[in-house]
C-alpha cells in the first residue's frame, strides 16, 4: 500500500509542475496568443530559481526570480507578435531554441552547486493518517496553491469583468477595440502573467521536485503543458485533471522499474509523450468540437487599424 501511496504523492508532484505551465499558456491563449517558448521560459527560470536559492537559501525568492525570469522573456515575446506583428509561432520556437541555449551557457557554474537543505512540509495530524496522509498532505504549499489557482482561475474567467474582457479579446479582438479596450496592452499583460506561470514552474522543478540544475532539466514539459491546453479544451480545471493524468504517466514509469517490471528503460521513459500523441490524435477526430471551445482569435494578429 505504500507503494501506491507514494505512486499517487508523486503524482501530485509531478502534475504540479505541468498544471502551473499550462495554466499559464491558458491564459496567453485565452487573448488569442500562442507561444510555444514554454520550454525555453521554464529552463531559465529553472536556473534563476535555482541560482537564486543557492544564494539565499530562500525557496520564496527563488519562486520570484522564477517568476520575474519567464515575465521578463514572456514580455519581449509579447512586444515582437503583439507591437512588431512577427509570426507568433515561428517567435515562439525562437524563444524556446533561445531559452535553451542560454540556460545551458549560463549555468555552467551551477551544475555542481548544492542548495541549502530546505524544510519538509506535511499538515499536521491529517499527514498522520494511513494510505491518505502519505498520498495528499505532505506536499509543498505550491501543490495545493496549483489547485486554488486553477479554481480560481475558472471563476475569474467566467464570473468576473476583467475575466470577461479578457474572453472577448481572444474571441474578438477587432470588436473589443471598438468598444475602446486596449488589446494590445491587455494581450502584453495575460503574456507576461502566462510567463510568470510558466517560471514559476520552471522554479518548482529546480528547486523543489528535483533540487539541482542540469542542462535541459525541464525535459520536454513545456512542449506537453502546451498540449495540455488543447487537451483541456481550455478550462482550468480541465488542465488539472489533464495535469495530474500526463504526471501519473510520467511517474508510473518509475513505479513499474521499481517493481521490477522486465521493460527497457527507453520504452518507459517514452510513455508520457506516447500519451501527449494519442491524446492529440484523438481530439483532432473532431474538429468541430475544437472549434467551438477554442478562442476565435487565436493565433492570428491583430492590427489596430483594420
């Protein structure tokens, strides 16, 4: 039983970390934006994250450096589609062939650095409870913080104004203009806050779910987070669930190596992106059904003029 206990703990751990990108690249897409330099993002802030806790020996400054790291590239992504009108996708691998490059060259000095040791975190008297306690409530604060995020993130697309604006920039930019928003400085901001999200992943993996750097640490999870929205059909909570199924893939294959499963190592490690593909496929199936939950902007200009 503690098998599986530590199988649905890591789980959780290992969800977190897509839940929080994809969240974030939801909310670039829900103005209309695709960015694919999520992969890029997620690596340098996983070394300013990581350097950073390695100076301080403080995870909370680790998480804002994190943050201020994929803001920071987030917002020149955003001046370069939104102001200089480049193609968004070609600008976007751009930014994750850049991301990769640069967090490689840059944290040469920090491969064989050692973060201090940080604090285990459990809730007291719930941790305590057999099978249940291991399996939900010895996690970091930011796993539990992923889900109110998402739930929040649900009420504030749906219930609130500035949710509501946000929507109709991304279904209809040309219309929210004219009603005298400004696209183009709320396109900025929801690609700067999907950055922050994306580093604050980015931070998560180097400083918490495995505390090292290593050149390309990020393993393709900014490439499956981006799936994961279409996966969702872009709802919020959708994303959870698809995050916690993409992390229990990740992590199953480590559990059945464990267990002694006479499976080549390689096969295994190719399961979670197996998975991304048939999921893909499968939605592709119905076109219609993308159509009518995908913003009706997305991935196109817009020019102010028109």
């Amino acid at each position: 039983m503690d098998a599986y206990a530590l199988l649905f703990a890591s789980t959780l751990s290992a969800g977190t970390v897509l839940a929080l990108a994809s969240l974030g690249l939801l909310i670039n897409e829900k103005v209309g934006i695709v960015n694919l330099g999520a992969e890029g993002m997620m690596l340098c802030a996983a070394l300013a994250g990581f350097a950073t806790v390695v100076a301080t020996g403080s995870t909370g400054l680790g998480f804002a450096a994190g943050m201020a790291a994929g803001a920071v590239l987030a917002g020149i992504f955003g001046v370069l589609v939104i102001w200089l009108n480049t193609n968004q996708y070609a600008t976007g691998l751009a930014l994750s062939l850049f991301g990769a490059g640069f967090s490689a060259f840059a944290g040469l000095n920090f491969v064989q650095a050692k973060m201090p040791t940080l604090p285990k975190y459990s809730i007291p008297g719930l941790s305590d409870i057999p099978l249940i306690g291991p399996a939900l409530f010895n996690h970091h604060p930011l796993v539990y913080l992923a889900v109110v995020l998402a739930l929040g993130l649900m009420w504030w697309l749906d219930r609130s104004r500035t949710g509501l604006v946000l929507r109709a920039v991304g279904e209809s930019p040309d219309s929210a203009h004219a009603l005298g928003y400004p696209v183009r400085r709320i396109r900025l901001l929801a690609v700067m806050a999907g950055g922050a999200l994306c580093g604050l992943a980015g931070a998560y993996i180097s400083t918490v779910y495995t505390p090292l750097w290593v050149e390309g640490m990020v393993a393709g999870r900014g490439w499956i987070a981006l799936a994961l929205t279409t996966f969702a059909t872009w709802r919020p909570v959708r994303v959870l669930l698809g995050a916690y199924l993409f992390g229990g893939v990740t992590m199953l294959q480590f559990h059945l190596q464990a267990s002694g499963v006479q499976v080549a190592s390689q096969l295994l490690s190719m399961l979670p992106y197996v998975a991304t593909i048939v999921v893909l496929v499968l939605i592709s199936r119905n076109p219609t059904w993308i159509r009518a939950n995908m913003p009706a902007s997305l991935g196109k200009p817009f020019y102010p003029g028109n």
